[in-house]
C-alpha cells in the first residue's frame, strides 16, 4: 500500500497550511554486517554497524513515532531484519515480526508502518472496491504509487475481458525499490504483476499524470507515501486538476483520507480543497479500521467526477458480479462487502458532518 497517515498533508502544504513530519524514534549506530536476507536460523540477533532504518531499536523492537499523532506510539517486536536500504527517495525497511505474534512480515518506509501480512487485506480491498464497485464499467485504471502491488491484486479480482471489466491497469511509482522488495517479500501482496493487463512503470507520478490524454480513465487509486519523502510534491490544485482532466466521464478516483481520529480539521481542509477548489461533484469521507494504523483507523477520500451516484452506495454491488477470472471472488474477501462500503460512510456523530456535501 505504501503509504501511512500524514499523506495528504503534503496536499495543503501549498493549499493550505505548511506541515511537516519528523520520526522522532531515536537511531542508533548498531550494527548489521548484510543487508542481504539474514540466514533463518539467525532470527534474534540484530547487529548494525551502519544507521538503521528509522524506528529500529536497539533493544529488538520497532518503534513508530510521529508529530503528526503526538503523544502516542507503537511497536513491533523485530525478530528478524530483512532489508533496510536508504535511497534517493526513502528509508525502506523490510522486517520479521516476532513469529509468536501475528503480524508475520511488516513494511516501513522512512519508519512509519505501510502495512503488515496480517492486515494489509483491509486497506488494499477498500481502497480498490470503494473504487471500482462505485463505477458501472471500469475498463481503464491507473494507480499512483501503491508499488507493494496489494491494490493491483485487488482491482484484478474484477477482470473480465468478456465484458471489458479491467482491460488495463497502470501503474506509477517513484521509487523501484518498493515494487522489488515487494515481490521478493510479500508475493501473496505482489502477485498482480505476473498479469498481462498489468503496466508497471517506475517513474513520476506527476509528469505522468500532466501528460496523460485528457479523458483516459475510469478509475484513479492514488496510494502514496509521506510527503517528507518522494510524494512531497505529489499533491496540489494542479496535480488534481490533471487528474481530474484526465477522467473519463462517470469517472472515479480514490485515495487515502487521514485519520479522523487524530486529523479532522485536515480532513476538512481536504474535502474542502477536493469539493470546491477542484471541483469534483461529490466527495465522501470512509472510515476503515486497520490496527498497525494510528488510533486504529484510517480513512479513505472516495470522488467523482460527475454528479448523480451516491457514492455511499455500491452502483456495482461485488456480490453481484459474475464472470470475473476469480468466480465469486466475493467470498475470497477479508474486510470489503456491499454492507461494509455503505457502512464505512456512517460516521461517528461528532464526525458526521463531514460527509453532508450541503456543508462545502
């Protein structure tokens, strides 16, 4: 999935107000003589002789820290370091957890947790059905970022080359290193990639996304990283402008929406900044709860380009759909159904308001 919760506030860096995320774990000069795959028989043995990745402690654990949820944190116990690489674009690190728990395999980028094997299910379906089942033909999407593959499995799952149903997916990554380890790492997540309907293309997400042809897709996933790392300048009225632009009619994008817990007054400012500066026709906020996540919880921006569908309600319901590769692949389905896309709209009170649209 390759994200984590500050992503949007790179959005109004430039829009609205300037914010920006520092790990506050400490890191300490321990020492690591590979950064190869460690022999299994070494799991509880953490040597560094180089920095480690952000939030990798001394004592065997990982810890998350992080300004924009202060005054709270989490941890893993690390009983193996797979790989822990910095790049020109971010910190990658790939880790064992203690195989006494069940979070198997876990993957951090500049030490804020992008996802884990044993819930990572939950953010790549949503993500991918609030999408497609909220658009009556997706043939054509694109997905920026989302190197780790979770959202290429997913989107797949509605492939149906008789009906036209997911003829092509595209996808954009700035940063190689992710789609790699990935695939060495969590094949179960990166297994899309084998797919021929699948393009992966390292590179720019923006220049992609200004030199695309106007109307070009039906579906656009924007599943993206800090913006202190290679997203930093991903967002913005023209980013937004050009995805918009570059929807087909009916058009429907997605994308990661904070924490409504721990950001509301961003998540104002988002919809705010989606509804009225791009102008899409409706925005809707959806509450997924995932626990390696701040607080729990994370949320999802779900918009359309034209008006006259509720987006709260599945316009293909997943429970209908025939004649996919993946027959009834429905029931495959760990987290997403028709009744939890129209449950995940229903908002707490206190947050409520943020998906009345007469409110803008």
């Amino acid at each position: 999935m390759c994200m984590n919760i500050s992503l949007f506030c790179s959005l109004f860096c430039s829009v609205c107000f300037n914010v920006s995320r520092q790990i506050c774990s400490p890191r300490f000069a321990f020492t690591i003589e590979s950064h190869e795959i460690p022999s299994q028989t070494n799991t509880h043995t953490h040597t560094f002789s180089v920095m480690p990745g952000p939030g990798l402690l001394q004592d065997g654990w990982f810890r998350e820290e992080n300004e924009q949820w202060p005054g709270i944190a989490q941890g893993l116990k690390v009983e193996e370091v797979l790989y822990d690489q910095k790049n020109e674009f971010q910190h990658l690190t790939v880790f064992q957890s203690d195989r006494k728990g069940p979070w198997g395999k876990v993957m951090t980028l500049d030490g804020a947790i992008q996802f884990t094997d044993y819930d990572e299910f939950v953010y790549h379906e949503m993500l991918a059905n609030l999408s497609l089942c909220n658009h009556a033909k997706p043939e054509r999407v694109l997905i920026i970022g989302g190197g780790d593959g979770g959202v290429v499995r997913e989107v797949l799952r509605h492939k149906n080359a008789s009906a036209g149903i997911v003829e092509r997916i595209e996808l954009v990554d700035i940063d190689g290193a992710v789609i790699e380890q990935s695939k060495i790492h969590f094949p179960q997540i990166a297994c899309g990639y084998a797919d021929p309907c699948v393009t992966a293309k390292v590179g720019d997400g923006i220049a992609f996304v200004r030199d695309a042809p106007d109307n070009t897709y039906d579906v656009i996933i924007i599943d993206t990283t800090d913006p202190e790392g290679p997203a930093s300048e991903l967002f913005g009225l023209d980013f937004y402008s050009n995805v918009k632009r570059i929807l087909r009619p009916g058009g429907i994008v997605c994308n990661q929406g904070e924490s409504v817990w721990m950001h509301r007054p961003l998540i104002e400012k988002m919809l705010h900044f989606l509804r009225q500066d791009v102008g899409f026709a409706s925005v809707q906020y959806a509450l997924i709860y995932i626990p390696t996540y701040p607080c729990g919880s994370i949320g999802t921006l779900v918009c359309a380009k034209d008006a006259g569908h509720d987006l709260t309600v599945p316009l293909r319901p997943v429970e209908a759909i025939t004649g996919t590769a993946q027959e009834r692949f429905h029931e495959k389905l760990k987290y997403y159904s028709s009744d939890m896309h129209k449950a995940s709209f229903v908002l707490p009170r206190f947050a409520a308001y943020l998906n009345d649209e007469t409110k803008k």
